[in-house]
DNA sequence: ATGGTTGTGCGACAA
C-alpha cells in the first residue's frame, strides 16, 4: 500500500509491477507521430499492460499502428482528427468489446472504450480544452466545453455504478485547491473556474466515480501532471496544474493499489506539456 | 496586463 505521505512523483522507472497487478498509463502525448520514441521509453520505465493517449493528432490512416505492436502492443482502438486531438488505447492484454461515443453533438475524436480481461471497462476521455476566455457567451470554445461537461454528467448519472469501469484521460479541469499552483490566481483561469469544477464534481458524484490518485495521495499534497510550454524553467517555478485522470467505480476503488505520476517525463527530449499518471489495480477480487 | 512555447503543416489556429 502506497503511504499517504509520500508524493506521487517519479522521476525514472517505476517500481516493478508487481504479479497479479494490472497497470494502466494514460498520457497526452501531443503527437503521437512526433513521439513514438518517448512512447517507447514510456512502456519500458512503466511495464504498463494499457496505456491511453490523448492528443494524438493523427486519423486513423496514419497512427502508427505497426510500430506500437512492435512494442508490445498490439490490440489497439484509436480514433483520431487530422491535426487535432485524437485518442487511443493500446493494450498488451487482448481488447473485447470496443467503441467510441460522442458527445456534446461534435465528431470529435474525444473517447475511445474497450473492455479488458475480468470484464473491466476501460474509457479514454479528452475533454476540450476551452480555449482562454472563460465566458461562454463570447468564447465559443468555452461554451462546448462545459456542454461536454454537462454530456459526460448526464450519460455517467444514467449507467450502473456497479460495473467494474476505469475513465482515464486528460480531463483538462483542476478540481481541487491543491491541484493547481494557485487557486487564488486560477479562479478565472480556463481548467480551474468554478463553472468547470463544480460539473467536473457533479459528474463524479452522480456517478459514485472514484479520484485514484486522491484516493491515495489526498490533500492537501500538491499534484500535478501538467506544466506548460511557456515557462523557461517548469521545475523551479513549478506552476503546474493536475488536468490528467483516473477515475474507477467503487469495485475497482478496492482493488486500487498504487497510483505514480511520472514527472520525469516532462524532463524528456522535446517532452509533452504533460506527464503520464499510472494506477495500479490488483486483478483479484479481494 | 502581457507574453511566454509547441504542434500541425505551411495558414493560422489550438493548446
């Protein structure tokens, strides 16, 4: 069991997954064309059964498929835009049922779903990012975002908490004080604005969803899993927010062993803006 | 208050 007291950061390779554990990364890779490489390094410092990509700015003819088989995954399910998001699930595990959703009448590829080995379902979730004006009435960005927010309450509130489900993703919304630099100075800040953490609340709840790395790390500890491009020296200032997520219903909650944030990520040759969150879930039902 | 950087794809636009 992790200990609450400790942060959780890791700068390198993680802790060997343990037998019987089945770990699952997700991460905004912000390409994933320009980023096979880091990809790669991704599957070798976290031995990740599933890892979920958002942003992967590539359609469907073009993700690069074979060469992420040849590192060891090869049951996929990608949707993707030309240009702009795009998100996949890559699975060394074998992938049952799969689908997509779409929300918020756009055809944006926002979500993938599979279901895993023991009948867990797995969703991959890039929620817009809303642009910089948080004001529905003129920004129209803004406006679809908290339309998908209000999508996701309501398609969540009508389905059976009961199940065994995870929804990973790059959520794009903050919720907590203790997850952005500074609440005080994000209270406007498009992720952090009450319209958008009071929905992201209401969707968890009407769900009975589960926060993994608040589960284990709670506040008021300081996580993030995002630093942006536009500041020289990301670690020393430190002005990071927590936009990426793992949720699980309350089966899987039980099961939950481990949760790692790997922010030596953001240290990587020409990294993402943001770092990969890995849970760990023991497979037994104990 | 402003500007700071990156990716796509060669324009702006999105983040």
């Amino acid at each position: 069991m992790t200990d609450p007291d400790l942060l959780p950061y890791v700068e390198r390779a993680l802790p060997p997954r343990p037998t019987g554990i089945l770990r699952v990364a997700t991460w905004n890779i912000n390409s994933v064309r320009l980023r096979l490489k880091l990809l790669a390094e991704l599957a070798t410092l976290s031995d990740a059964d599933v890892i979920c990509l958002q942003e992967t700015k590539a359609t469907n003819d073009v993700f690069p498929s074979a060469a992420i088989a040849e590192l060891g995954y090869p049951h996929q399910h990608f949707q993707g835009d030309k240009g702009y998001n795009g998100v996949a699930i890559l699975s060394r595990l074998e992938l049952n049922g799969h689908g997509r959703r779409l929300w918020a009448g756009r055809e944006d590829s926002r979500h993938v779903e599979a279901v895993l080995p023991g009948g867990i379902e797995l969703h991959c979730v890039y929620v817009p990012a809303g642009g910089d004006v948080p004001d529905p009435a003129v920004n129209e960005k803004f406006a679809h975002k908290l339309d998908f927010l209000d999508h996701l309450a309501a398609y969540w509130g009508g389905a059976d908490a009961s199940a065994a489900r995870i929804l990973v993703g790059d959520l794009n919304v903050a919720p907590l004080e203790t997850d952005v630099w500074s609440h005080r100075q994000l209270l406007d800040v498009v992720s952090h604005t009450p319209a958008e953490t009071t929905r992201f609340q209401a969707i968890m709840a009407g769900h009975g969803w589960v926060d993994a790395l608040r589960a284990l790390h709670p506040e008021p500890q300081r996580v993030y899993s995002w630093w942006s491009y536009r500041n020289r020296d990301w670690r020393g200032s430190d002005r990071g927010r927590r936009l990426d997520h793992v949720w699980l219903t309350q089966p899987l909650a039980a099961r939950l062993r481990a949760v790692y944030v790997l922010k030596g990520a953001r240290d990587w040759q020409q990294a993402s803006d943001h770092v990969p969150v890995i849970v760990d879930i023991d497979q037994a039902r104990r």
